[in-house]
C-alpha cells in the first residue's frame, strides 16, 4: 500500500503533524503553493502532481490520496484534475483532510460522490474534534453527507456503524435514484408501456428482450429506477470529424445519460470515449438471405446413385467384357468362335440395359455362372435406381446461393447494413479485401445503410425478395428470423455459413463512472450462472427451427417438360451421334467397296 499526501500551503496557519506520517508502506509528499501566485501557475502544478501521482498509482498494488488544504478552489480543482487523470479510480482511496464547513465544499461534494472517498472536517470549537463524513452518489444539493465516525483526541476514531469506513456506496445505492438510460427502439424487441406515477408522463416503457432483462436485473440489485431517452438522430454513435460522437455514445460521452443500453461493440475509438461494463456475450456476424423459390433439377435422372457407384458399375461392365473376351483365347483353337465372343459381350451389355438374352447351347457352364451373377447384380442396381428416380422426381431444390461475402460480390444481390454499427464502420473504412469490395458496391447502389428501427422492415420487404442480404450480430439475425417464423409458419429465410466480425459485446456509460464497474459485478454473476444465454432462448420461441432448413422438399405433381428435358437433351445427342456414325459407315462402305473393285 502506498499514501500519497497533497498538502495546499496557505496563509494563515499550517497543519500540524503532516510531516511525521508513519507509512512503512511507502509515502509521497507533494506540495502545492497557492498562495500569491497565479491560477495558471497553480492549475499547472496540480496537473503536474495529479500525473505523478499516477505514476504511483500504475505501479502500486493499492493506493491511499489524503489532500490537505483549506482552499475551497485548490480543492475542487484537484478533484476535477485527478478524476479525469484517472487518479481517482475506485480502486484508490481518496480522503480530504480541512477545515473548511460544508457550505464551502458544494463543488468539491459532487466529486466525492462519484469516487472512493471520505473527507475529515476539523472543528477546533469548542475542543478538537473531527468529524468523518462521506458523500453518498445521487445526493440532492440540500442533503447532508453521511457520517461514518468521529475522532477526538481523547476516545480516538470512533465509528457509527451505519456505514463502515470507505463504503462501496456503488455496490447498493442507497438513495433509490431514477436515472437515465439512452436506448434505440428496435423493431426485433417487443415493448410494452405500463402506469407509473414517479415516470416521466405517468408511463413506463418496458423493453422485452434479454439485454433489457439483464438491466433490469441490475437495478433491482443496485436499487435504482430508470427511464429511456432515444438520441434525436435514433442511432448507436459514429465519430464525427470533429471528434464529437452522435447517437447514444454521444450522449454517454457528454454524460447526458447514465448508462447507455446496446449492445455496442467494444472498439478502440469508442473505448477511448466511454467506458464498457463487462462483456455481455462474444458472437459473430451473419448475413440473413432470403430463400429462392423451390426448383427443378432436370438432371435429377443421375442423382439416384453417387458418382462413386457410376464409377464401380462402369468398372464392373469392362471386367465382365474382358473375361467373357479374353477367358475364350485360352481355349483349343477348335473351340474358339469369334463371332459368338461378340454375341456373349453384347448380351453384358443387354442384360444391363434390362433386354432380352437367349444364351445359345455352345455357351460354357461358367459363361452362364458368369452371365448369371451379372444379371443379379444389374437387377439390384437398376431396382434401387428406378425407385429412388422416382423419388427424385418428386424433389424441388431451394437454392441458397449465397454463402460467403465473396458471393455478394460476385452476384447481383444488393448488401443491406445497420447505420453507426461496427460492420458499417469496418466496410467504410476497409482498405483492402473483401470488405474493400463491399465498399465499392456503394458506387452500384448495391450497399445500403438502414436506421435501427427499420430493421424487420427491411428483413420482410427487402430481403424476403431475394435479391437483398442484411447483416448483423448473430444474436439479432437468429430472432428476426424465428419471429418470422411465428407469424408465418415458414422458414423464408436462412443464415449465410460464412462467420466475421468478432464482436465483444458491453453496455457503455460515461468515462470514469464508477456506476458502470458496479453495472459489472452484476453482469458478470448473470452471465457465469448462464442466465443470460437461458434469456436469449426462451425470450423467442422458435428460436432454433429455422437454423438448419431444409434444402429440398417433396411435392406431389405430374411430371412435365421441366422434370425431364435433361433426359431428353441426351435423347437428341444420342440421336445426333447415331447419325453421324451411321453417316461415316456408309461413307467407309462405299469406299472400302471402290477400293476392292
């Protein structure tokens, strides 16, 4: 543990006994003269102690800040210095050792609340005495601080008990405040309005969805109330050039709000900002498409069997031809008749193609064994082919074409992307690759951005067409399509395999609020009790019954051209082949005959 002592010297009088502190921890000392010099002079040395400072902070387990001074405005502006250098974090603790009454410490009070901190007010009227006060957060101007214990020279420290020293006045609010919370209505989130005399307007909207719930949760647990506010241009937040942010990260960078309820993807940019309470959930980004319209597979006559068994069939047809071929050369030369060789690899071929065959007397006995076996094996073949042909037949194919970002380049599909979010910031910003080539669609007109609210609107107009994709986190795209399927009945549409964008996903407040630690705590036994993912599957019913959609789908019609013109093409180039050899046999007649004359 490290104290670091701040002391103000002023005119006037000097506080006895600071310079005999006993800390075997370690202790820094550092001075600030306010007294005949000039405000910038001094707003120069708090700045520059304030920075020290955390130097020692960085590399100390636990840190102690006691500032010592009489000064209303040294202490106001030390306490604005040290919480925007991040000195007072709640992990330091902050006591405030004057003499000053509490009519002169408005200022210094509003910080105190916000931090880790105590202050010691000395009255030396009629005897010594001190009195230990803390500054419990969202406290009204004309409330008191809380006591938590006093000090005389002769009882020493003696504490009330109503609080211990340095409480973790985050933990659990004890005024019950009514804060502000910014939220973008969703149109995937249901909401419901119901009576509340103490809300805005008698009315309180409740939000039904999972991350609704969590906050809920926590306030219940922390003891506050809250109401929404929507920013005016109804988005997440997008820097501008001049570095200020719109949307909701506007509002919690300006400290309009308390919390601001995404959730928002935890970046640099806007991590330098606000600040994230823990991480709510780690998901990715999909695309939902729309299904094509079932269709028919005219090649589906080669469907029956795999290539596999095409390829072992033909295999077996030229081993039957060769030993019904070769087997015969092994005879006596009187036994051998070519012309019946032909006669018997033909009937291979006949039996195969399921015609007749009349074996002649000269055949041998393992020719017929042989010839036998084979006609087994062709009718198994040719059943199991003609019934699952018939099968077939009756299959309509759902295409799903698009698969991967790479294919909404490559088609004419138009790409539909959430205003303000991290996926439209990284294809904006994209210098290269595939998101590189999605900026360019801009140019095409075949990338759009869409306001929050009109998410499920573009999902049912858009994208049930075909011709348009929409991305977001998986969380949302998985619920716009089982909310689809509960009005429907249908699974229209369907999740695109690729995965991208890996997006840690937190609420977001001001900076250096310590209400978003303590948001935190809350979160994080939520989420380890798995309750939140529990919230997530029971909050849409249907959650995971288009997940996995079909590809085909059996009907019962007759058949049509449609059905089997892949068969028919092979007709006519069988026909068209018939014809030309039979072209090249009379030509090779005629002149063999010329020839011989």
């Amino acid at each position: 543990m490290t104290f670091v002592t701040c002391i103000n010297e002023i005119g006037g009088g000097q506080f006895s006994g600071v310079s005999e502190v006993a800390a075997p921890w370690g202790v820094g000392v550092f001075k600030v003269a306010a007294s005949g010099q000039d405000a910038n002079v001094t707003q120069t040395q708090i700045s520059q102690v304030v920075g020290q400072a955390g130097f020692i902070r960085k590399s100390s387990r636990s840190m102690t800040v006691v500032v010592v001074s009489d000064n209303p405005a040294f202490l106001a502006a030390f306490a604005e210095w040290s919480f925007k250098g991040r000195l007072q974090v709640w992990s330091t603790r902050f006591l405030v050792l004057t003499r000053l009454p509490l009519n002169r410490l408005l200022h210094l009070r509003s910080t105190l609340a916000k931090t880790n901190s105590m202050f010691i007010i000395i009255n030396h009227k009629p005897s010594l005495k001190c009195r230990v006060l803390v500054e419990l957060p969202y406290s009204s101007e004309d409330s008191q601080p809380q006591k938590v214990a006093w000090w005389t020279p002769s009882r020493g420290l003696a504490p009330t008990f109503i609080l211990p020293l340095f409480p973790d006045k985050f933990y659990r609010l004890a005024k019950g405040p009514r804060l502000l919370v910014a939220h973008v209505p969703a149109s995937v989130f249901k909401t419901k309005v119901v009576d509340d005399l103490d809300a805005p307007g008698g009315k309180e909207v409740i939000i039904l969805s999972p991350r609704a719930t969590l906050l809920k949760t926590a306030s219940e647990a922390m003891n506050f109330t809250y109401d929404y506010v929507t920013p005016a241009d109804r988005s997440w937040g997008v820097e501008q050039p001049d570095g200020s942010w719109t949307g909701m990260i506007g509002m919690s960078m300006r400290e309009e709000v308390d919390i601001s309820l995404g959730l928002f993807d935890i970046t640099y940019s806007r991590a330098k900002v606000v600040d994230f309470t823990f991480p709510v959930d780690i998901m990715y980004s999909r695309m939902i498409v729309g299904h094509g319209k079932p269709e028919v597979n005219p090649w589906s006559f080669l469907r029956p069997v795999s290539p596999h068994v095409w390829g072992t069939l033909l295999t077996a047809l030229l081993g039957v031809l060769a030993v019904m071929t070769v087997f015969p050369s092994c005879l006596q030369t009187q036994a051998r008749n070519y012309t019946g060789q032909m006669v018997k690899a033909s009937s291979c071929i006949r039996v195969l193609l399921q015609q007749d065959v009349s074996p002649v007397r000269s055949w041998w006995v393992w020719e017929r064994v042989m010839l036998g076996v084979w006609m087994l094996t062709t009718v198994v073949l040719t059943r199991s082919y003609t019934g699952n042909l018939v099968s077939l037949l009756a299959v309509r194919y759902i295409p799903m074409p698009i698969q991967s970002l790479r294919d909404v380049v490559d088609k004419p599909i138009t790409f539909l992307v959430q205003k303000g979010s991290r996926q439209a910031f990284t294809i904006q910003t994209a210098e290269s690759g595939v998101f590189h080539d999605i900026s360019n669609l801009q140019k095409e007109g075949r990338l759009q951005t869409y306001d929050t609210p009109e998410m499920t609107k573009n999902l049912d107009v858009k994208v049930r067409r075909g011709d348009h994709t929409l991305i977001n986190v998986e969380e949302l795209t998985k619920m716009m399509i089982a909310q689809d399927f509960s009005v429907t009945g249908k699974c229209d549409f369907y999740l695109a395999r690729e995965e991208f964008l890996t997006s840690i996903l937190a609420m977001a407040g001001p900076k250096n609020s310590p209400l978003i630690s303590a948001v935190s705590r809350r979160i994080i036994t939520v989420i380890e009790a798995g309750i939140y993912d529990h919230w997530i599957n029971s909050y849409t019913p249907n959650m995971t019954t288009c997940l996995n959609p079909p590809t085909t789908m059996a009907v019962r019609s007759s058949l049509s051209l449609s059905n089997i013109w892949g068969t028919l093409v092979i007709y006519v180039a069988g026909l068209a082949i018939s014809f030309h050899v039979f072209c090249f046999e009379l030509i090779y007649s005629h002149l063999r005959t010329e020839y011989t004359a």
